[in-house]
C-alpha cells in the first residue's frame, strides 16, 4: 500500500542501504604476510647477533677478571650496558613500561643472578669451559617451552636443536675439566637463571609497548641492585689491591656494552616475534662464537675437532634460521 505525505503525494518507501566493507583481496593480503615474512627474518638476524655479542662477552671478561674483583667487575658491566641501552632509547623516545614489577623479576634473574654468578664463575673456569657448559641453555628453554607453554616446535627446529646440540657435545668431548670446579657449578647457575630468564621474557616482552625501554629498565634496576658491592670493594681497599690497569677496566666496559646490552635489546626484541623455543636454538651459538673468540683474544686451544663441532653446530643452526 503506498504511503502518502500531509500534502497528499504517493512517496516510496526503500529499504535501509547497508555498505558492507570490502573484502581484502590476496594482493591486499600479500604485502601484509610479506612484512611478516621479512619481520621474522630481522628477528632471526637479531637472535644470531645476540648469541655473537654474548659469545664474545665470556673472553672479553675473563680478562677483565685477572685484574678487577668481581663485584666491582659486575658494576662496570652493568653501567656500560645501562648507559648504552639508555642512550638508544633517548635516541628512540622513551615509551612507559606497563609491568614494571615482572621486568624487576626478569632484573633480578638476569643479569643480576646470570651475570653474577657468570662473573664468579669465570675466575676459576676458563673462558672456553664457560661458554661449554652454557650451552645447556638451549635445550633448558626448549624443553621449558614444551613443559611449561605447550609451544610445540616444528620438526624441522627440534632436528636442529639435536644437530646443534650433537655438534656442541663434539666440542665438549674434547675438554675433560669442563665439569669440575666449584668455577663450573657457578657457570651451571647462571645458565640454569638465563633459562628461566628466557621463558618469563618470552611472556612479558610481547605485552610490553617498548621492548627496547623494558631493556633500559631491566638493566637499571640491575645496576641499582649490584652497585653497592662495587662501592663497597672500592672502600675497603679490594679494588685498590687487584692491581686493574686500563685494559681491564676496558673490557668490563666493552662486556658491558657490546657483549650484554645490546645482545639483550636484540633477544628482547626478538622474543616479541618468534617463538622462545625456536629462539632458544640460536642460543647453540653461543658456545661457538665463545670458543672463536676464546682462542682469537686469550690464545686458548681450538684444535680440529673443536671446529668440527663448532660446524655441525652452526649447520643445525642454519636448519631453523634460513628456513622461510
């Protein structure tokens, strides 16, 4: 029946207009999974860089150790690592943390308990010995993915966690001492830290706004927790008696920098994109960049079979990190 206005004239009546949006398109779709493709590809990228910069770290301190005492060594360590991380985010712009608590639990397992006990460690432990018995880290955190997270990894990561492993197991077949030495359970402690380490970032960075300001908070808060025995060892005379020359203040410094603080910013970040299980195998290279610069810095033995596993080592790594 048509309907009539007050002035008596037949209207229509039309049914409501709805525009529903477009439905994306595969080419709309394609440089979208391309910016991811190429995302996870940085973030591998950042994963073998941290694992260089923390390898390089164990040699670089073990100098340090021969003429600083370690809590002074550990202050040094962490304000370089702090000033550094600070400067990036002054650089960047600074975006406030939303779980300051849990980062403040992340500060306390690592670096404090890590780099702690790492720094204890490494005065008895050779440099090469430490970065042996680290490499348990890898397989701690995948398997504590799997227990804890049900993160189920692929086949093709586990195959090259076992070749990384199996190669890391050549080298360590080689050095009868690596388990002895109260220098070697210290080591153990803060592999075992850095492992749990890893599992809580891998829940807490991604819901964080900045990883890279979450990092420059972690490390403060560290280096408000260790100062103290630094300044302490300077008061009573420790630092005074060790004896530390330029150098060894030097490679706290370039530790500090170089081998914690931006190796930490990049596996932070990392963690926001890839999986904490498959991170966890770039860990395996670790121990191979350690054995390199071991040999290359403090003149320790790298004979051929070392570089062997070394290889097969590298080689499991490749199976998970040039995969597309």
């Amino acid at each position: 029946m048509p309907v009539t206005s007050d002035s008596g004239a037949p209207t229509v009546s039309l049914p409501p207009l709805t525009i529903s949006p477009p439905a994306a398109s595969p080419a709309g779709r394609r440089p979208r999974r391309r910016r991811a493709r190429d995302e996870r590809r940085r973030s591998r990228g950042a994963l073998v860089a941290a694992a260089a910069g923390w390898g390089l770290a164990a040699p670089v301190l073990k100098h340090a150790t021969t003429g600083l005492p370690p809590g002074t060594l550990l202050t040094v360590e962490l304000a370089a690592a702090t000033m550094t991380l600070w400067t990036v985010v002054i650089v960047r712009g600074h975006r406030p943390v939303r779980h300051l608590r849990r980062i403040t639990i992340m500060a306390l397992l690592d670096p404090v308990l890590t780099s702690g006990a790492w720094t204890l460690g490494l005065a008895t432990a050779s440099s090469m010995h430490a970065t042996l018995i680290s490499s348990a880290e890898s397989s701690l955190v995948a398997v504590g993915a799997l227990a804890f997270f049900r993160e189920r990894l692929r086949r093709s990561t586990w195959a090259g966690l076992a070749v990384a492993t199996c190669g890391l197991w050549i080298v360590q077949g080689t050095s009868a001492e690596v388990g002895q030495g109260l220098g070697a359970v210290l080591i153990g402690v803060a592999t075992l830290a850095a492992a749990t380490y890893s599992l809580l970032a891998s829940r807490v960075m991604p819901q964080e706004a900045d990883p890279v300001a979450s990092t420059a908070w972690q490390f403060l808060i560290a280096l408000l927790v260790c100062a103290p025995a630094g300044i302490l060892q300077a008061a009573d005379g420790t630092l005074t008696a060790s004896g530390a020359n330029l150098s060894h203040w030097a490679a706290a410094a370039l530790a500090g920098a170089v081998g914690v603080g931006l190796p930490y910013l990049w596996y932070n970040r990392a963690l926001t994109v890839i999986p904490v299980g498959e991170a966890s195998v770039t860990l395996c290279l670790t121990p191979v960049a350690g054995l390199v610069a071991a040999a290359v810095l403090l003149g320790e033995s790298l004979t051929a079979l070392k570089l062997a596993g070394a290889a097969v080592t590298v080689t499991g790594t490749l199976l998970v990190v040039i995969r597309r």
